[in-house]
C-alpha cells in the first residue's frame, strides 16, 4: 500500500521522507479531492497501525483473520492504485 501511494505521489512530484508523510498527502492529494474514496484512506491507516503495533509495540501475533482482512484490503487498495495510474498517465 506504501508504495503504491508512494507511486501517486511522484505522479504529482510529491515524495515525503517518511509512512505517516506518505498516508497524509495520500488523503489530502487524491482521497479529499474525490479520487479515492474514502475506504481505501481508512484501509490503509488501519494497515499502517496494525504495522506499528506488530512491529513496535508487542510481541504478540496479529490473529490470522486480521492478517487475512489487511491482506485483502492491501490487494484492493494496490489494485485501485494500479487502474488509476493506468487510466491517467498523462
């Protein structure tokens, strides 16, 4: 999903250092402005939460269904990404 919207963003010569730089220009650059609805803007902050907190924050497991859940919402969100970029590569 990072790199995916990473991708947009150098599309219109944005590119912040940083996750958290890279999900709030996501929201204001495509998912304010009617490009993306806003699922997908939900979707990948929970996606980069659960990341912090697997990776930071405890050691224990994330539940297989919640794995499963992010997985697919991360293939939506990267497949979304792709179609647009397909259709607007001006």
């Amino acid at each position: 999903m990072f790199y995916a919207a990473l991708a947009l963003l150098q599309k219109i010569s944005k590119v912040p250092s940083k996750h958290a730089g890279v999900i709030s220009l996501f929201d204001t650059e495509f998912v304010l402005k009617g490009f993306f609805p806003q699922k997908l803007s939900k979707d990948f902050h929970k996606a980069f939460e659960l990341r912090q907190v697997s990776d930071y924050r405890t050691f224990m497991p994330i539940a297989k269904e919640k794995a499963h859940e992010t997985l697919s919402n991360a293939a939506h969100f990267v497949e979304t990404v792709r179609a647009y970029l397909e259709n607007n590569h001006d």
